[in-house]
C-alpha cells in the first residue's frame, strides 16, 4: 500500500509581511497610513498649542531683554510680569465676577435643559418636535440681532434693590446670567435629548412597574445615567460662558461688575503695549478652564463618545 502525501500549500502571503496589523478589535491597520495621519495630527496639534505655548514662553520674560534682544532670544526670565498683571488688571475682582455669572449660569442651564430633554426624549406628543425648535431657534439668531429688544427689556424689568444697585436688570449679575441661560438652553437640550433616547426604554417600565413616579424617573434614573454628557456640556457650558463678553459689555457699564476677560484691557496702554504683560494676564485669564477642561478630561471624552457605536 503506497502511502499519499498531502498536497502541497501555496505560501501565503501574511498581514505582518505586507506592513499591515491588525488592531486590537481585529480591524486592519496600513502602517504607512497609520504615520501618515499621525505626522498630519501633530502637525494640527503643533499649529494649535503654539499661541498658547508662545505666550506662555514669553509670558516669564521681561519685556525691556524682549525689546534689546528680540523675542526669538532666550533669556531675561522674570515671576514680575503675572504679579504686575494680577494687580494691575484687578484680576481678583474681575475673576470673582466671572464665578458669580458662570457657576450658577452653568447649573441652571443643564438643570432647566436636562428637564425639557427629559420630556421630549420620555414623551410623545403633537408639539414634540416643534418644541425642540423653539429652544434651538435662540441659537440660530446672531446675538447682534437682539441687542437692541434685550437692552430695552432688561432695562424695563425692576429688581429689589438687593439684588440690583440699579433697580432693574442692567447692571447686575442676574442679567448676564439669564441671558447667557437663554442662548444656552437650546444646545443643551438638543444633547441631552439624544443622549436620552439610546437609554433603553425597558427601564422606566421596570421603574413604572416599580411605583416610581415621573420626578423619581428623571431625578434617580435618568440623571446618574447621562452624567457623562453633563460633564461634557458642563466643560463646553464654562468655556463659553466664561469666555462670553459681547453681553458683558452691553448689560453691564459699572467698571467694577464687568467678567475677567475685560481685565485684559486693563493692561493696555494708551500708547503701547506690554505683550510679555498682556501674555501673563491671557495664561492666568485661560488657567481656571483648563483646569475645569483636566478635571472632567475623562468624563467629557466619554460623554462625547458613548452612544457612537449604537444602531
């Protein structure tokens, strides 16, 4: 009995040979590519930190060794320009004014916003769509647009006078608060509301099943559950409104009122300009969101990407 022998295999040619890999979900990854769109992502990376980096550089050194030896030199290291910057700008004040108008303007917006994303994204009903449009129309209106109808409104509105030195809304913190509030909701709820609707409907009917009523459903299951997205719109909430001055400058002309970015103007001059000085004053105005930005670093990322991969 002779014996067979097996037939011959063709080589084949691997995936490591041809400088692919897989990843780590089993997808295919061309090397060449691969460096490609990460040499493009330090490139963009490099071209948007470098302001900030360059500012932050010169921020450490004295303007006068800048002038004599141009600002591509290295040296003339000084702690002088953030004290001159902290003092001259009255940036303690100025920050103060800022926390006052971000931190309660942030958390009525996401309260009032995840409320009406509740109803929209829980209900059905006739008007479910068009109410999502009325919140969402505040944002597709310039702000521009309104400055007039808003000035004259809140300088009709009458306010104790402990709440407001000027007996109406001009003037006081309340105003920058609600309008920042009102231009925000819109965003806010369009989240919201989609992040509501992936969360499986099987748990309000085993909260219903359980006696839990529409305040425990919104309050104890559906807050914990989008806390990711809040934390997002949290960090994108005081960007914005921290950083917003077109409202400031309108509803507010008391010096001592005005938000921290106004500060920055303190540090002009009438007849030049101390960059090195108005660069200390730009860190110190920028550090309080990016620190807010490093702290909800993970849960922002997350808010951003969970749900992406759903059907």
């Amino acid at each position: 009995m002779s014996a067979t022998t097996a037939p011959a295999v063709p080589p084949t040619t691997t995936t490591a040979s041809r400088g692919v890999e897989k990843g780590p979900s089993g997808g295919v990854l061309n090397r060449r590519r691969g460096k490609v769109a990460t040499g493009i992502m330090l490139v963009l990376a490099i071209a948007w930190l470098f302001p900030l980096l360059w500012s932050l550089y010169n921020s450490f050194r004295s303007y006068s060794y800048t002038q004599t030896n141009g600002y591509l030199s290295f040296g003339g290291w000084t702690m002088d320009n953030y004290k001159n910057a902290w003092s001259r700008g009255n940036f303690g004040l100025h920050l103060t004014n800022s926390m006052l108008v971000t931190v309660p303007a942030v958390a009525i917006t996401l309260i009032l916003s995840s409320m009406v994303a509740f109803v929209l994204a829980r209900f059905s009903y006739r008007f479910n769509l068009t109410l999502l449009g009325v919140f969402l129309a505040a944002n597709l209106l310039p702000p521009q647009a309104l400055l007039i109808p808003v000035f004259r409104m809140f300088r009709e509105v009458p306010l104790p006078s402990f709440m407001s030195e000027s007996g109406t809304m001009l003037n006081s913190f309340w105003a920058l608060i609600l309008v920042n509030t009102a231009f925000q909701m819109g965003f806010c709820t369009f989240v919201l509301s989609n992040y509501m609707k992936t969360l499986p409907y099987e748990i309000y009917e085993s909260a219903e099943l359980d006696g839990a009523g529409i305040w425990r459903q919104y309050w104890q299951l559906t807050m914990p559950l989008v806390r990711p997205a809040l934390a997002a719109l949290a960090t994108l909430q005081v960007t914005w409104i921290y950083n917003e001055f077109f409202w400031a400058t309108v509803l507010i002309s008391r010096g001592d009122k005005l938000p921290i970015t106004s500060a920055l103007n303190n540090l002009r001059g009438q007849f030049f300009a101390d960059t090195n000085l108005v660069a200390a004053g730009s860190i110190i105005v920028a550090l309080p969101v990016l620190i807010v930005f490093f702290v909800l670093q993970k849960q922002f990322v997350s808010g951003l990407t969970l749900g992406s991969t759903k059907g």
